[in-house]
C-alpha cells in the first residue's frame, strides 16, 4: 500500500521538517499540468491538506487536482496546505472537478493559513466548497499574516463558503496588503454564521487593491 495512505485509506498529508525549494508537476512527455485524481485526506488529529505543515518557503506549480476531499476534525484544513509558516507561492494550480474542504478551525481552497507571503497566480477552481466549524473561511486562504498577492485567479463554477466566524470569496481575513488583479468569481454563496462575510474579502483593517476583477453571475452574501 501507499505509505501516504492511512488505515482508513485516505491520503496522509505530507508534514516537511526537511527545505521545500520548488514542487514542479510538470508533465514533460505530455506537455501538460501533472494530474491527481481522486485525493481524500481525512484527519481526525491533525491539519488536512496535501501538506500539512511548510516550515520554509514552497512553491507548487504546473499540477491539477481533480475532485480533492480535504478534512480536518480538529484543526486547519486547506486543499493545498494546512499551515504555511513561510513564503508560499502557487502559479498554474488547478483545481478541475470538485473541491471540499472543511476545517475545524481556519479553511481555504489552496491554504488556510499562510505566515509569510502569498502568492496565487494563473491557477484555478472549478466547484468548490469551504467550511470551518469554528474559525474563518477562505475560497483561497482563511487567515494570512502578511501580504498576499492574486492574479489570474478564476473561480469558473460555483463557490460556496461557510464559516463560523469570518467568510471570504478569495480571503477571509488578510492582516496585510492584498493585491487581487485579473480575476473573477463566477457563482458565489459566502457565509458567516456569527460576524463577517465579503463576496472577496470578509474582513481586513489593511490596504485592497482590486483592478479587473468581478464577480460574473449570482453572489449571495
């Protein structure tokens, strides 16, 4: 079996304590994005995501996922990663059939929370669904402590967000500047059950800076 796959066989996050430079997918063969189908994490005890934990700065490029399940039952939960304690840099992600992820704390579609800076560019979600029990909830990130950067984001299906506390299309809550330019939200149904909700932003005291960024169809707030 997989050493990646838990007893219930669902994949194992990985948790790096090892230099994370560069996670290229790549297919040279096919000239094409790499693809993972399938992806289930369930975690009873620890973050949920493809990496749970990125101590140093990771960049993940050119790699589709096709229908991922990604489920935390007492912590964070992000489709790509959990928590991101330093740079983290994401360019041509796709996320192409179905994605779930729900958090017991902080959610997001590619990281609940990120440390240092981040960066989203030329990536995508087709459907996708983002929940935490008790925390925030992000499309993209629930929580980041430094500046985030957006472009070339398209959400092209529907966006359904839900969260306890504070509820974002794109970010919960940035505590920095967030840059968002040349992106779009098609459908979008963002929900806070107890404080804030945002159709891109639920809630920041920073510098927003959108340009040529809509939200196309219906959003529900």
């Amino acid at each position: 079996g997989n050493k990646h796959n838990n007893a219930a066989g669902c994949f194992r996050p990985f948790n790096s304590n090892t230099k994370i430079e560069l996670y290229s997918a790549w297919d040279e063969k096919n000239k094409q994005n790499y693809k993972i189908s399938g992806v289930r994490v369930n975690e009873e005890n620890g973050m949920a995501g493809i990496f749970a934990h990125t101590p140093v700065a990771i960049t993940i490029q050119n790699l589709d996922i096709e229908n991922g399940s990604f489920t935390s039952k007492s912590d964070k939960a992000g489709g790509l990663i959990a928590y991101g304690e330093n740079t983290v840099t994401f360019n041509s992600v796709n996320f192409t059939g179905d994605l779930t992820v729900k958090g017991q704390n902080i959610a997001g579609g590619f990281v609940a929370q990120s440390k240092e800076s981040l960066n989203i560019t030329k990536s995508s979600i087709k459907n996708a669904s983002i929940h935490s029990d008790t925390d925030k909830a992000g499309g993209l990130a629930g929580f980041t402590d430094n500046d985030v950067a957006i472009s070339e984001m398209d959400i092209a299906g529907t966006l359904t967000v839900e969260a306890k506390n504070i509820a974002g299309g794109f970010v919960a809550q940035p505590t920095e500047a967030l840059t968002v330019t040349n992106s779009r939200i098609n459908d979008a149904s963002i929900r806070s059950l107890d404080d804030k909700a945002g159709g891109l932003v639920g809630y920041t005291q920073n510098d927003v800076t959108i340009s040529e960024t809509d939200i196309k169809g219906k959003l529900t707030v």
